[in-house]
C-alpha cells in the first residue's frame, strides 16, 4: 500500500523518497501532530528510514514534540540539512523563525512554502516521509494533496470530531484527488484516569468504528485522553519513545503497521 503515489494534479516525485504520508484533520487541536510524530517514531522503530515534513506553517509543533531546535545548515548554499532526533528527520517552519513571529502569509506563499521544505532540504534516502498537513479540509489543504505525490493519508479525529462530520469532510478531500485513505485515527477516545488508570467512555464508546464503516473506511486505532500523551508529547519526548513498551506505542506502532 506504500507505494508511489497514484494521485492527480502536477505532482513530481521527490527522487529518494518512496513513501509520503500525509497525517491530516478537519480542525486543529485534535491530536493530528502529535499522532504524526508518534507515527513517524513507530516507522523508525520499525526499521524505516523515516522523516518529518511539518507543513503546518502557521502553527508548527513539529519542533516542540520532536524535541529539536537550532537552524538547519546549508551547506551547498541552495538546500536545508534538516535537523534530527531520535533517528528522524525533521523540517519545520518552526526552525526558520522565531516562535513568536505571527504568520500572516497568503495561500500561494504557504504552498511555496511547503514545496520548498518538500524539494529544497536534503531529505537523503527515505523509506517514509510523514507530513504533518496544516488543519482543516479548505483549498489550502487541498492544493496541497494535490501537488504533493501522497501515497496516502491518514485522519485524526476526536469524537466530538466525527459527530461533526468533519472526518469525512478529510476523507472527501483526499478522495477528489485520488489519494487513498489508509484510515481514520480517533484520538482522546477516552480517559484514562491518572490515578486510578480507569477508562472512561466520555463520549460513549464505538462512535469511530461506526462512523469509520460508514464511510467506507478503516478505524486504525483508539488513542485515549490521557496523561502521559500530553506531557511527553509537548515535552519533547514523544511516548513511542521514552514509554516504548507502554499500551499507548503500542497502539501506534499498530497503526504503523496498517498504513
Ligand atoms: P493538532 O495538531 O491537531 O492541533 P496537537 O497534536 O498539537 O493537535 O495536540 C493538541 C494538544 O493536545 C497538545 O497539547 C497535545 O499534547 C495534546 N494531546 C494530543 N493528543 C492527546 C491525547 N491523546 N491525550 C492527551 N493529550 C493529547
């Protein structure tokens, strides 16, 4: 299922890199960063060499929850070195400027923008390139799908999400541009309570296995509300990595194997 990208649109291939995935939402706050750079952990964790395209340009969080910072080198004067951690490559807008300079770019800088993280860095050789896709299912988003060679995509969801219908809204996207939808991820499915380790179906259990049939669809995994996800996610040390044996990479290394 990983192979070269069977989309539409203006699409050239990135000469070294087999596989691009693009991790998506319908809005953001979801949990869509932190499921791709867990993602993007399991694949390297599976043997891949594997990197980070944050192309979420007006919020990046790739620098953040990979743990790196510092400015990319370029040694030939024409492309960016990306930075690396636990084995992955990383590029982000977040390393090009400061944290607290406001992004007021127009579309077509955006899309220039991510082309130029996609084609002008030295992404080497890469079994798989995750991007972490800007939120939201409006043109932006689309013209991406569209330019960049996807071989697939992968949706995250909450479950207040899917009642809302924006998962299919993602998944309706992708489908124009003839990107498959290796799934859906419902993130903070449920609660796990940080004392006594109890699971609490807040939003009643289920809802993403149904509405992920309905739309014709996989569910590849349930990740909970909890914790643990949280802090180790916004602190840099992303759970697939310092709880590797924990029920939550688990879950994500699951989901790895299934895209
Ligand atoms: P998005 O990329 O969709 O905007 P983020 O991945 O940045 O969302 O997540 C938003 C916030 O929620 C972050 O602080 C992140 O650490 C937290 N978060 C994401 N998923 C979970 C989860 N399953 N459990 C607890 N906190 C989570």
């Amino acid at each position: 299922r990983r192979g070269q990208s069977s989309g539409g649109g203006q699409q050239i291939a990135v000469p070294g890199v087999k596989a691009i995935i693009a991790v998506a939402s319908g809005k953001g706050g979801v949990g869509k960063s932190t499921t791709a750079t867990n993602l993007a952990l399991a694949f390297a964790r599976q043997g891949l060499k594997t990197g980070i395209l944050d192309a979420d340009i007006y919020g990046p969080s790739q620098p953040r929850m990979m743990g790196v910072t510092g400015r990319p080198e370029s040694p030939d004067g024409k492309r960016l070195r990306p930075l690396e951690n636990f084995g992955v490559k990383v590029m982000s807008m977040g390393f090009l400027v400061a944290e607290d300079t406001p992004m007021i770019w127009r579309g077509p800088m955006v899309q220039s923008a991510i082309q130029q993280m996609l084609r002008d860095v030295e992404w080497g050789e890469l079994d798989m390139l995750v991007v972490d896709m800007p939120p939201g299912t409006g043109d932006a988003q689309l013209t991406l799908a569209q330019q960049v060679p996807l071989s697939g995509s992968v949706i995250i969801t909450t479950p207040q999400d899917i009642a809302l219908l924006d998962a299919k809204k993602g998944l309706n996207m992708f489908r124009k541009v003839d990107v498959p939808v290796f799934g859906i991820v419902e993130n903070m499915s449920y609660f796990l309570c940080p004392h006594c380790g109890e699971r609490s179906d807040i939003f009643s259990a289920g809802g993403g296995r149904r509405e992920a049939e309905k739309l014709g669809t996989e569910l590849l995994g349930e990740i909970p509300l909890d914790m643990v996800i949280r802090e180790t996610s916004d602190g840099g040390q992303p759970v697939v990595i310092s709880h590797p044996d924990s029920d939550h990479a688990k879950a994500y290394l699951r989901i790895a194997e299934h895209v």
